[in-house]
C-alpha cells in the first residue's frame, strides 16, 4: 500500500425546468464511449485499504515494485503561511504568471505562482472574497465578495482599477479572457440575485459609461461561472448552461443529476479544457462536454454541447481540471453519508463536522482511476466540500488544492525521473515514448540517443517486424530519424517489413525516400509495388520519373504473370498522370482494368474507334452498351465494319441500337433483317 501524504507543518432537476428556446439539452451518449488510448507511463495506483488480509498485502508491495508514482507534492510556504496564520483562505485563480488569493476578510493577494512570494495584498471588499477570475494574458484580476463589490484592477498599471457595486452578494465572476486586449472591458457576474450579468466598462473611472446585460435569470442563485474563449458556462439550482457571445445565444442545458444534493453544500465545478470542451463536476457525477458547430444561418455559426463523457464517482467533487488526456479530480469524503440537508444546518455543524482527508483522484474519459493519492491538510477535519478548490495552470503542469489553510502544489515527476526509472525498469519503449513526449524537458537523457538504444536493439536481434511496428510511436515526427532509419531498413532488405509504417500524411519525407522504397518493390515484389502506388498519395513522389522506371523494369521481365502486375503498375501511374491514352493501351493491351470508365469518363472515344473487338474481348455487353450510348462518337458503320468476322455479335450490336437509338438504326435495317434471319429463328 502506497500513500503520498504531506507532512502538516507551524441532476434533480426541477420539474418544469428545461432547456431555453434556441438551446439544446445535452443528452449522456447512448453508445459506450470509445476506447481512449492507454497510458504507459506515469501511472500510479495509490491504495488506501483498510483490509489487513496479509496475503493482500504482499500483492500490493509486489505491485508497487513496478509502479511509478504519478505526482508529486509540496506545500506551498513563504508568504502563504505567513497569511494564512490569521486568515482563511476562500478562493484562488492562477495563470503562468502568478496566483491570486482571495481570503474570508476581503483582501486578494498576488502571489509568485510557483514559490509563493507575495508581490501585493489589495484590500478589494469588506467581506469574504467569493471568486477570482484572470483574463488569459495574467494582466487583469476581477474579484468578487459577499459585500456586493466587483473590483477589477490591473496588475501593472496601478490606476487602472474598476469598482461596481451591487445590491446582492456577487457568488461568481469571469472576466473576458481578452479583457487587456479588448476595448468593450467585459465581466459576468452571478450570485444570490440569480440574474447572470454581463457587464461592459467603457473607462476605468469610477463613473465610467457602464452597460450591463442580463444574459439568464429566474433560476435561483449563480454559483459558477467559466468564461473561455466566445463562451461562458454558469451553473445555477436547475443545471449548467453555456451562452455563446459571438452569436449571443444559449447553446446548451445539462441537468443537473437526480437526487444531487443542495449546491450550497456541494457545489458545482466547472473547468475548460480547451476552448470548446467543457468539464463538469457535481456531487458526484463527471460529465464532459464538446461544443460543435452544426450550421451556419445568416453567416453566423450555430452551435451546441453535446455530452462525450459522463462518469459517476463513489465521493463528493471539490474541484476538477484537465490532467493531459484525462481529468484531475479532488476528491471530498465524510466517514459516513451526512444526513445534513439544509445550509444553515451544516453551518452550524461546521464546528464539529469530521471529515476525511481530501484526495485527488486522476480519471480516464471512462472512469477509470489511474491514481490515487491522499492528501494532508491543516484542519482538514473541520472542512466542508465547498471550502476546497483545485485550479491548474493553462499547461496543466501544476496543480493547486486549496483549502482554508493551505496552498498545496501538485506537479508530475520530472520526465528526466520519469525515463531514469523506465531504464532501471527496462522498458526502454516506454522510455523513448516518454522522450518524445516531453523532448524539451529532456536534460539528463538525449532522444537521439533512448531512440537509437531501442531500435538498434530491436534490428540486432533480427526483430524486424516488431521494429517497424514500433516507428511509428518511436519515431514520432521526426523527419530525420524516420529518414535515417528506412536507409538502416533498405540496408537490411527489410523495407518491406516497414513500408505499411512509413508515414504519408502526418509527417513529410523526402521524396527520394519514398522513390527508394517504391523503387526497391519493383524490383524485389512487384504486388507490393502496385500495392503501394494505390495506397500512396501520388504526390509523394514523381510520377513521370516513376513511369520511366517501370517501363525499364518491363523490359526485363520474363514472368508472364509479373509483366502483367507491372503493366497494370504502368496504366495506373498513367492515370495518375493524365496520361490517359497512354493507360487505355495499356489496359486494353493486358486485358486489364476498367477500360470503359476509363473511356467514359475521359471522352477516350478517339482512342478506341479502331478497337471494337478489343472492347468486347473484355465484356460483351459493357462494350455495345458503351458503343450504342456514344454512337455519335463511335459511328454504328465503324462498330459493324469491325465485327464483319461476327455476324452474331453485329446483331447483338443492331438488336441494341434498334431499341435506344432507332434513328441511327435505320439506314441498317436491311443488314438488320438479314442477319435476323440468317441467326435468329422468328
């Protein structure tokens, strides 16, 4: 059993609610979800069993041998503890710049992001700070508290502050992501009012010209609210709805779950992954969400959410975030169900309320837990789920849980850690996947070398096929080392064990690499040529250089079964060249290929005036069907002409002409009527 602790230190939706006119509900996906891709590295199962059986033990600590943990962690000091020594932390938002606290006496403190120095302590509000949001550019910070106060201040420019006062509470702010960049100085604003605000400063005077929209109302208090992009996700009593700014319309309602306790208790999380994907967290079920365009109406893009993801989890969620392709969760349990309903009840019972410590869980797309780890935090006993939050950085590279008392800092092992104890392990693929992966980080370990170490090994053991097999994850996109190692394969005679490998469309080789590969095949296999020439973009190489090649290749072919695959090569590389006459001889002379689609589709008629019985020589009635429909291109005298050595085939051809194109039939009715008589009983 494993565990990374820190050491301490001094949808039941309401029955008439629904989705708006012009939105629409988000429905769980009625298929199983596909198979997302498995992780080969960074996992890390972290158990907290209490079974003492011995025998279940010993597995486990077999287990642990080949397990890496997943993260690691540090409490975050210097100017944290020094303010959370007399206050109580209510909320945080980070960017890559830095990290801004907000506290339950309304001051908001701006904090190095990664050691946690205090450059600036604003005493924003009078009372507890509710929520922070930073536009994407960490220039501007807008927070919001109990007292009604929405300040937004520049963290630069000291002049630039902007204060609102509301009637109500305000629960929940987003600034526009652009906000440093825009001119219209857009915020949203919810709380106990339940009316959904956006808000448009036109200056940074106190009494600036100000505009102030209701974007939703009616559907009790706002306690979320996520602004990424042109769009903005908010969580009231009834769900999560998501507005689009840019065609300033509802897009989407989820629900929120059947029997879902109070949100005051358990309040809804949300997080953007990217810009149009959507993490939900409530109670104890996941949901994720992806918004797509469907139409376009009057140029402006119609779009909705529709559900890719939905899990339930067996604990409260205290916060949620994007961990690479899967999903970070903070997990908040109690010893036992709470049978607390009502707010003020478990405000009153906050003071001896024992909770368990607060976890965080990593999840696939499916649910899976793929770690585990229990976290310690002053005081944790004390803390409601509403008291946690997890925020990441926008490279999801560290992880904050915050809780009243505490900033605690998540990040994964270094991948120079993470490579090291592949090789002692000796999975030197994973390694190299790892490398390629994270190449930047790379500092102890050289990718050219993890690469080389793995691949070499592979061909000097005669492993060929498990070696091409593996270039693809190996390899990545790097041109170079593709290049380099089909040239190590060729040397070998082994290209054709990695052709169906060599990337066509995600990487970019040189042409002559794919010239030297189609080369080797014409001349140590013929159906893997011609294979490939159908498979391959022909853009991949040239093609009139390739058609001088397979016509020298020809002509030193004595197999009569290979002439004719090689030949068959010719008349497609033709085709691929426009060269149309040139395939049609090709395929008439092997008595290959679709010559009348070919002849069709290309008004090829010329080519073929003199070849009538060539064209039937492939297919009877193809060829006078072909002959009657185009017989303005193929004259009925040339066609009968040609079949003088086949009275029967003329009448065949006459039968046809009779019935589709009677006109054209005319001037042959005598020969017509003769040929009936000499071949055809009446």
């Amino acid at each position: 059993q494993q565990q990374q602790q820190l050491q301490q230190t001094p949808q039941a939706a309401p029955e008439q609610a629904g989705p708006e006119p012009g939105s629409a509900e988000a429905a769980p996906p009625e298929a199983p979800l596909p198979d997302r891709p498995s992780i080969d590295f960074f996992k890390a199962i972290f158990s907290d069993s209490d079974d003492d059986d011995e025998e279940e033990d010993d597995e486990d600590e077999e287990d642990d041998e080949d397990e890496e943990p997943k993260l690691k962690y540090h409490r975050m000091g210097s100017s944290v503890g020094e303010i959370l020594k007399t206050h109580a932390a209510t909320c945080v938002a980070v960017s890559d710049k830095l990290l801004v606290l907000g506290t339950d006496v309304g001051n908001t403190h701006v904090l190095d992001s990664m050691l946690g120095h205090e450059t600036s302590v604003f005493p924003s509000h009078r009372e507890r700070v509710n929520d922070i949001s930073i536009d994407r550019y960490g220039d501007f910070v807008a927070s919001c508290a109990d007292d009604g106060r929405v300040v937004i201040r520049s963290l630069y420019e000291r002049s630039q502050v902007h204060e609102v006062q509301f009637d109500r509470p305000v629960k929940a702010i987003a600034i526009d992501p652009e906000y440093s960049k825009s001119k219209k100085k857009q915020f949203c604003i919810g709380g106990m009012a339940g009316d959904l605000i956006l808000s448009e400063e036109k200056s940074f005077a106190l009494f600036g010209s100000k505009k102030n929209k209701v974007l939703h109302a009616g559907e009790g208090p706002i306690t979320t609210i996520r602004w990424r992009h042109i769009f903005i996700a908010w969580a009231n009593e009834f769900g999560v709805k998501v507005y689009d700014t840019s065609s300033q319309q509802r897009i989407s309602y989820i629900a929120r779950q059947p029997n879902s306790p109070r949100p005051e208790l358990y309040g809804c999380r949300l997080c953007w992954k990217d810009d149009f994907t959507l993490l939900v967290g409530w109670a104890n079920s996941i949901q994720v969400g992806y918004i797509k365009e469907t139409a376009v109406v009057g140029g402006t893009p119609v779009r909705r959410m529709d559900l890719i993801a939905m899990f339930d989890v067996d604990y409260y969620v205290a916060g949620l975030v994007p961990y690479g392709k899967d999903l970070a969760l903070l997990a908040f349990t109690t010893p036992a169900p709470t049978n607390i309903k009502d707010p003020k009840e478990a405000k009153a019972a906050k003071g001896h309320l024992t909770a368990d410590r607060p976890e965080l869980h990593v999840h696939d797309l499916k649910g899976e837990v793929l770690s585990r780890d229990i976290l310690t935090v002053h005081e944790y006993q004390r803390n409601l789920c509403n008291d946690y939050r997890l925020e990441s950085l926008s490279t999801e590279i560290f992880m904050y849980i915050l809780s009243p008392l505490d900033i605690i800092v998540a990040r994964p092992y270094d991948t120079d850690d993470h490579i090291s104890w592949l090789l002692g392990k000796g999975r030197f693929e994973e390694a190299v996947r790892a490398g390629i992966e994270k190449e930047g980080d790379l500092k102890a370990h050289k990718l050219k070398d993890l690469k080389l170490k793995f691949l070499a090994d592979l061909i000097a053991k005669g492993e060929f096929d498990r070696a091409a097999r593996e270039c693809p994850s190996v390899l990545g996109t790097d041109v170079k080392l593709w290049e380099t190692w089909i040239v190590s394969f060729a040397s070998c005679k082994q290209l054709s064990a990695l052709a169906p490998y060599v990337p066509v469309q995600s990487v970019a080789l040189s042409r002559s690499i794919y010239e030297m590969i189609l080369g080797f095949f014409l001349d140590e296999d013929p159906p893997a040529f011609r294979r490939t020439i159908r498979e391959w973009p022909s853009t991949l190489y040239n093609v009139s250089n390739l058609i001088v090649d397979v016509i020298n290749r020809l002509e030193t072919v004595q197999n009569r079964e290979t002439a004719d695959i090689i030949a068959e090569s010719l008349a497609e590389l033709y085709t691929m060249n426009r060269e149309f006459d040139q395939a049609l001889k090709v395929y008439l002379k092997i008595r290959k290929g679709d010559v009348f689609k070919l002849v069709t589709e290309h008004a090829l008629f010329h080519a073929v005036q003199d070849k009538v019985l060539a064209l039937i020589s492939f297919n009877v009635d193809k060829a006078i069907d072909m002959l009657v429909k185009h017989e303005d291109k193929i004259m009925p005298q040339q066609v009968l002409d040609q079949l003088r050595s086949e009275p029967q085939l003329q009448l065949k051809y006459l039968d046809a002409l009779v019935v589709s194109k009677p006109s054209a039939a005319k001037p042959f009715g005598r020969q017509h009527m003769e040929l009936l008589a000499d071949y055809r009983q009446i």
